[in-house]
C-alpha cells in the first residue's frame, strides 16, 4: 500500500509554528527544533504552506521566487537540514506549489508587463479592454469581500487589464504558454531533486480558464472566499476543464519519474463530488483535499454520514479518499462545532477528541492541522492586529487570521513560540492549551491524538481497511472498518447519553474519550466518542 494511503499528515503554517530567532515569525529552523515532537506523536508526513520568496501580501500564496526560500523563513540550506533531519524521522515533506499565480514582483511579471512584446509577455493572462472601455468579462476577485471588485486590473504602460482571480498583487498565470509551462516544470524538478517527498498544489482547478465565453450568472455578492468559486465563475467546463485536466496527467507522469512522490491538489470544494473524483482517479492527483466535508461539517451524526458514506462509495476503488477538517483558510474545527454550544472546558476537550476520532478513522488520508491536536480555538483579532488581506477587506467579520495565530508551545507570555511579540496575537488560553502541559497529562487532548495515531499504527483496518456505517440511533454515528480485525466507532454527537443495542453491537472497548471506560459498550455518555474490537 503507497505511504500516503496509510500515513497521516500535518499541516504547518511556517510563520506560526516555531521562531527560532526571535523576530516574532515562525521560519524553518523552528520547525527543525520541533522535529523530536513528531516522531513523540506519531506523524507520517508534514505539508509545510509557502515559504518561498515571497513580498507576503497574501503570507507567502504570491511568491517572487519559486526557487528560494524567503529570508523571513531562513534560506535553502535551512530547508535541506530540515529535510535531512526529518528523513532520519521518518518523516516525510511536502511543500506547496502555488502555479494558479505568482506575486506581481515576480521577475516573470515585472518583464511581462513591461512591454506588450517581450519575452513573458504572454505569461500572464493580458486583455485589451471591451470597446467601452470595461474589463474583458465580469469575474470578480476572491478577495474583495463584499465590495466585489473585479477580478481584471488595469495596467497603464501596456494599456491592458491582467487578470488576478485573488488579490490585484496575485496575477494569474498562463498556462496556454509553453516557456511558462516550461519553467513551472523546472521549478517542480528543482524539488523534487533536493528531495521532497511531494506538492500540494494551490488552486489546481483552476489552472486554465475560458477567460472569453465565461460570464457570471447571477448575483456578485460575495459572502465568503469558496462561495463565489462556482464552476461557472472561471470557466467552462467543456473547453477549460480538460486542460487542467491534462495538464494534472503531465505534472504526475513527470512526478511519477521519481520515486514515492506524492501529489496533492486543492480543488475547488463546490465542485461536487464528481468533478473531485475526476481529479484524483488513477493518472491524476494522488490525492486532492476534502474540503467539502470541512466546509458542510456540522455537529449532526446523520449529516456526517451523509458526507462521508456518499463519497466512500463514490470512490470506492476508484480513487483514494481524504478528510480535512480544518486549515489555514477556515475556523478551527473546535470553534466551528462548539464556539456557541456553551459548553466548559471538560466538554471541549471531549468534543476536540470526537472529531479527532472522527478525522483519524474514517477510511482515508487525514490531515491535521496545526493546533488541532491540542484543542487550539480560534483567537480575537483586533482590527489594529487584522494581517489577512482577504480579512482586511471583510472586516468586521473575521478573515482567516484567527485560526492562524501561533502554535501554543507552553503557557508563557507567548506561548514557547517566540521570545519576542509575535506577528498575530497568541490565544489567552495558551494557559491551559499547551504542549508542555498536555503532555503531562494523560487526559489531555494531546495524548488522546497520540493514542489514537498509536491506534492507526496497530490496527490495519483503521488505515486501509473497508469501511461501513451501521444504524444504531440517530444521535450515534457508527461505522466499523473491516480488515485483519473488525473495529467499530461509535460517536455520540449530542450532549446526552444513549444505549447502545448490544445485539448490534458488541466487542471490547480499546479506546474512549473518556478517562475511565466501562468495559461493555452498553452506554455511550454526551460527546462520547467508543473504538471497538468486535
Ligand atoms: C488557497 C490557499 O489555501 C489560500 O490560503 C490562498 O490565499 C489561495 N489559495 C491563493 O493562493
Ligand atoms: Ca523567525
């Protein structure tokens, strides 16, 4: 079975995770000093976001460099020594491709729009304005929040509009160019000839588009990032899509020359789920993110099983499935499912280790992202404090910053991450939501994911074995992975207790969420979530 069937990955936001030389921003050497606490979890692979050079208007998503690491984060020997001393791990890394655009300090773009005839001049995406003077068509750019802007700015020396799908700092790329294809290629061999285990690929649905016979239907206001990406936005599906398409069969046959390479897309989540099988069946993407199952989590036991039981059997051995549920663009899993539940602090916890339960034993590759495995929570960000672009222009309601903030290392002022103030603000509850502290407590959140990813090591069904949802009670989701040994998991979404039909099932409980377990599965309590040997 391919590692990356098997293995679970963590996510890393660089600038958060780890500062190591105390200017308040995480970079890679801090990431290397944290390397032991991996191996201490039991994590497989980490997908690192950009650290390459980068003016950071969108922290990192425009890049000026593809091929260097920006000073911020450290400089490529830094990021060799990481890769070196995480393969001593075991440890796997994955770094992020963003190809849908670079930032407009980009030497590519700086030539490009120097002149309408030089070399990159058609890297871009350029258009002559309409007669009347409008932009070539209606899109607008994801990240002008409610204004909705459009998605074409004009530039004045070449008496043209480029396109930027995000901000007017991201122009997109032309991937109709073959010298642009070409260099996009030469990037990706650069790291995969260092060494890289693979790419997740930034907005890979969206590589080609049908920028003439695209208009948007419908109303233009935008309420959140992922609701104004309809399929129609961008392109059409008849002629665009299977560009994309075709160009994700090159970029993994070119991946497929080096051994044990592992692609990943992030595809646009609305697309359904037949469009996000058409990205990952066999010749395509290794695996793409399950963001839809992020976006329409709720704390439902029947809608969690409709999310998950359609696409297993969707999928089922056509492609290989994954869970996300949470990451840098979105509120942390904790905040979403429990931020009006009024619940304590006992209960949160329980409720973080009911949706890890859930995300590490679902049938397929699970994703965590930073901070989840302590109970980390959405953090206030005052508007002084607001460093999101995209959160800047959707003030006051909150951007991605707060699920951005830095990773709680220990209870200090701020939080073991740095010794100095750090780029967003550290969560108050860093007192109790800690490394150091979970780690000596073996109730905590931090041990209940070690214990679990211990689990995953143990028992083959949790990684590979088939999966089936049993009806047990509408509260309860239930579904049992077969495999060398059956094991059950039993998860109560709601906050009261529930028998459970022992005719139905039964077996010995080897995990709970609870400290102490009953030996019968004959009860489940509030937020309880059961592993079961059957
Ligand atoms: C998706 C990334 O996850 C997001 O953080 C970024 O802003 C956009 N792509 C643009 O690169
Ligand atoms: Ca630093």
């Amino acid at each position: 079975m391919e590692w990356w069937k098997e293995g679970v990955f963590y996510q890393i936001y660089p600038r958060s995770f780890k500062d190591s030389n105390g200017d308040g921003i995480g970079d890679l050497n801090g990431i290397r000093e944290k390397l032991d606490y991996f191996s201490w979890l039991g994590i497989d692979a980490l997908w690192i976001c950009p650290f390459f050079k980068s003016p950071m208007v969108d922290f990192g998503y425009d890049i000026s460099d593809y091929t260097d690491v920006d000073p911020i984060f450290g400089n490529l020997d830094d990021f060799k020594a990481l890769l070196h001393e995480a393969h001593k791990r075991n440890i796997r890394i994955i770094i992020d491709q963003v190809y849908n655009h670079t930032s407009d300090k980009h030497p590519w773009f700086i030539e490009s729009k120097s002149s309408r005839n030089n070399s990159k001049s058609d890297w871009y995406l350029w258009r002559s304005p309409k007669s009347n003077g409008e932009p070539p068509n209606n899109w607008v750019s994801l990240f002008s929040g409610e204004k909705a802007e459009s998605a074409w700015t004009w530039d004045e020396n070449r008496k043209q509009y480029y396109l930027h799908l995000f901000a007017k700092e991201q122009p997109d790329l032309n991937w109709q160019n073959e010298g642009l294809r070409r260099a996009i290629y030469d990037s990706m061999k650069f790291w995969l000839d260092i060494g890289v285990d693979g790419f997740r690929f930034d907005a890979a649905s969206h590589f080609y588009k049908a920028i003439e016979n695209n208009i948007i239907k419908g109303p233009q206001i935008k309420k959140s990032l992922f609701e104004s990406s309809r399929d129609e936005y961008y392109w059409d599906p008849f002629t665009a899509r299977p560009q994309t398409l075709l160009e994700i069969e090159n970029i993994r046959r070119f991946m497929d020359s080096y051994p044990e390479k592992v692609s990943i897309g992030e595809v646009s989540s609305d697309m359904g789920l037949c469009l996000y099988l058409m990205f990952t069946i066999p010749g395509r993407f290794n695996i793409a993110f399950n963001i839809d199952f992020l976006e329409k989590l709720s704390f439902d036991a029947a809608n969690i099983r409709a999310l998950s039981e359609t696409l297993d059997k969707f999928f089922g051995t056509r492609a290989w499935p994954s869970y996300v549920t949470g990451n840098h663009d979105n509120r942390r899993i904790l905040s979403r499912m429990a931020g009006e539940m009024h619940v304590d602090f006992e209960d949160k916890k329980k409720i973080s280790k009911l949706f890890a339960t859930l995300l590490l034993t679902l049938r397929g590759t699970p994703f965590i992202y930073y901070g989840e495995e302590l109970g980390m929570e959405d953090t206030y960000i005052p508007r002084d404090r607001v460093m999101d672009p995209w959160g800047k222009a959707l003030w006051p309601k909150p951007g991605r910053d707060p699920s951005r903030t830095p990773m709680q290392w220990d209870s200090s002022k701020f939080s073991g991450f740095s010794d100095f103030e750090p780029w967003l603000p550290v969560n108050e509850n860093k007192v109790d939501v800690n490394v150091e502290k979970e780690m000596n407590d073996p109730n905590s959140v931090l041990n209940f994911y070690k214990k679990l990813l211990q689990m995953r090591k143990n028992y083959e069904s949790l990684r590979t074995g088939s999966m089936e949802f049993l009806d047990i009670d509408n509260d309860l989701l239930a579904y049992k992975r077969d495999g060398d040994i059956t094991i059950a998991i039993v998860l109560n979404f709601s906050n009261g207790s529930k028998l459970i039909d022992t005719n139905k099932l039964s077996g010995k409980i080897v995990m709970s969420n609870y400290p102490d377990h009953v030996l019968k599965p004959k009860e489940i309590r509030p937020f309880e979530s059961l592993l079961i040997e059957m």
